[in-house]
C-alpha cells in the first residue's frame, strides 16, 4: 500500500473515486491494502471463493459479493492461509467471515460486513471476474482497489 490514506485518495479523484458507503470490519492483520480487482459473486457458497484464493494472487485484492448475508462465512482460516500464501493482498466480503482470531495474526488485509462461525456449504454455484456492485461501488475486475481504517476507494484501471 502506498503512503496516500483512503482519504487523500477520494479527495485527490473527486469525481473518478468511488467510495464504499458501507461500514466494514476490519478482520485482517493487515488494515492498509491495494491491488486490482478480482471478483466473485456468490450467496452463501464459497466454492468459488476457495477456488480463486487458491490460485497465484499476485498482489490482487479479491471482492465477495455475498449479497450482503451473515447466514454464513465465506471465508475462514484455512482459505485465508491460502490466500497469503499464494500472494493475496487482501479480500473485501459483502457477507461475512469466520476465525476472526487467526484473521487477525495473518499478513492479508480482510475487511467483511461481520463474522458468523457457521461455514457456507459447497454447492460450486458463483461466478468469477464479473462486475458486482454494492455500498455504492461498481467493483470491475481490474480497477484498483485501496482500503485502510477509513474505508475502501475504487480507482479505474
């Protein structure tokens, strides 16, 4: 992540800027991350989720949509420990997670609507790098995505 906060970001693309207008928690040991987009569109089933933080990230920040439910996690430790190892900067969920404890100690920024210790079932039902949209952001594969304590800004590619 760059020394430029969320903040001066938004300030300096007034008007390219999108901003998150959705409060998230903070669940990672990382708080400031970037990278492009990567997307998954799922409801309460994180196959694909797992599927794509199991390939080489590449610095990538990878967006959930979960369609916002807390009936589940999509993503816990194990998929998270994956994540860094494969090169992940972080992942935003519009949904929920889990381990929060072990969340916390990785170096991978995570930033969810809550936490739910149930696991999603797999049913191999989402799809992948297709534009989603929430909290006011159309997230599109690609553009760069930067999150701190402040929040999240989508800049264009």
């Amino acid at each position: 992540m760059s020394a430029i906060s969320t903040a001066d970001l938004s300030d300096a693309n007034e008007g390219a800027a999108q901003v998150l207008r959705l409060q998230m928690r903070d669940l990672g040991g990382r708080r400031a991350f970037s990278g492009p987009i990567r997307t998954v569109r799922c409801h309460e089933d994180n196959s694909k989720v797992k599927a794509v933080l199991a390939a080489p990230g590449e610095g990538a920040v990878l967006v959930v949509d979960g369609g916002g439910s807390l009936n589940c996690a999509l993503v816990g430790d194990m998929i998270a420990e994956g994540a860094v190892k494969n090169g992940w900067a972080g992942v935003v969920v519009h949904g929920a997670v889990r381990d929060a404890a072990v969340l916390a100690t990785l170096d991978l920024g995570v930033k969810a609507l809550g936490t739910m210790p149930l696991r999603s079932v797999r049913r191999d039902q989402g799809e992948t790098d297709v534009i989603v949209a929430f909290g006011g952001v159309i997230f599109t594969p690609g553009d760069r995505l930067y999150a701190d304590e402040d929040g999240v800004v989508v800049l264009p590619a």
